[in-house]
C-alpha cells in the first residue's frame, strides 16, 4: 500500500495517448485491440490507431477524459471516464448499428445514463495490488462531484475477479449483467457486469 501513496495523480494530455490505448487494450480484454485492427489501413499497427483516437480532444475515449497514475515518472495505470449521457460523443442511437460483440455493453451503458461513467480503469502489470486502483476510483468520483454527478457506473468481466473486489471494496454493487459471446478477440464465454455506486 505505500506504493500507492508515492504516485502521483495528474491530468492526461494529448502526448499520454500510446500509454493510454495500451492501458485501453490490457482493460478491454481484447475488444478495443479488434476495433482498431477494423480501422487500420494494411500494416497498421491497431495500437497506433487507439493512440490516434485518443490523441482526438472530441471523443468519449479521448485524453481529455483519463487521469493516470504516475510513479517515478512512470505511468503505472489509468481511469477514464465521463458524466454519460445519450448525447455523448460516440453514443449510438440504434443497437442494431453496433458489431454484435458491443451490444451487450451498450445495453447496460443505457441503464446508467446521468452517473460518471467509468469506461476503463487499468493498472499495468508490477503496479497491481498495491492500491493504486482505489486511488484512481477516488478520482473518478473527484471528478463525478465535480460535474454534480451523484452515482458513478462501470462495467467489467466476470471473469475478472480482481476488478469486481476492487469495485465491491469501493462501495459498489452489480446492477445488472449480460452474457457476451466468445468471439476471435474475446475468446471467453463471459458475462460483462453493470456496476453502480452512490455518492
């Protein structure tokens, strides 16, 4: 735990973009690296195409959004999030427009609409267990306070036992779950969890 206590939070900028879709890609569980691979021009790398989008001040994924957690001047993890709302940018009108594997995701997105949603929370491996995941929770609800939010969201795997006792030690609860098919970037038969806390 005293590890958490030397790093330093701070504001992303437009230069933490390849750290930030790194941290994007170890989260998504495979989900975000295929997105980019479907973006990518012939020999692109997907992660150059994440960093691009997140280098991007006018989307729901941009650094604009993210805190990051700094060690010794290293980035050891990272929370983005924003107060969601149907008029955010990349919210979708028609779940029939999204790629099969996205719409249990945004199923449950749409429960949450008004809290401060966490899209991605993630720690790099050698920076886990040391509490820096709370620190980075707590700045997620700094900034849902500050935007006169009163519940944060987020979404995680069930499979991922660590994330769901970090959000249940923080005071969070499942709302509701759906299954998401295995799919080549996925390959798990796994639910994704909706998670709510109160401020």
């Amino acid at each position: 735990m005293a590890l958490a206590n030397q790093v330093r939070m701070r504001c992303a900028t437009a230069a933490d973009a390849p750290e930030i879709a790194r941290l994007i890609a170890i989260a998504g569980g495979g989900i975000p690296t295929w997105l980019w691979s479907r973006m990518a021009q012939d020999g692109e790398d997907p992660l150059a195409v994440g960093a691009a989008r997140v280098a991007r001040p006018d989307t729901t994924f941009s650094y604009r959004n993210a805190v990051l957690a700094e060690q010794a001047g290293q980035v050891a993890g990272m929370m983005l999030g924003y107060w969601l709302d149907r008029s955010s940018p990349g919210a979708v009108a028609n779940l029939g427009d999204l790629p099969a594997l996205l719409r249990p995701i945004a199923e449950l997105e749409r429960q949450v609409t008004g809290s401060f949603y966490i899209n991605v929370l993630a720690v790099f491996d050698g920076y886990r267990d040391y509490g820096i995941g709370t620190r980075l929770l707590q700045a997620a609800a700094s900034r849902a306070t500050a935007l006169g939010c009163t519940q944060l969201s987020a979404q995680t795997f069930s499979r991922n036992i660590g994330a769901v006792r970090l959000y249940e030690r923080n005071g969070f609860r499942v709302l509701d779950s759906r299954r998401i098919e295995p799919h080549p970037s996925h390959p798990h038969d796994d639910r994704i969890l909706l998670m709510l806390r109160a401020l």
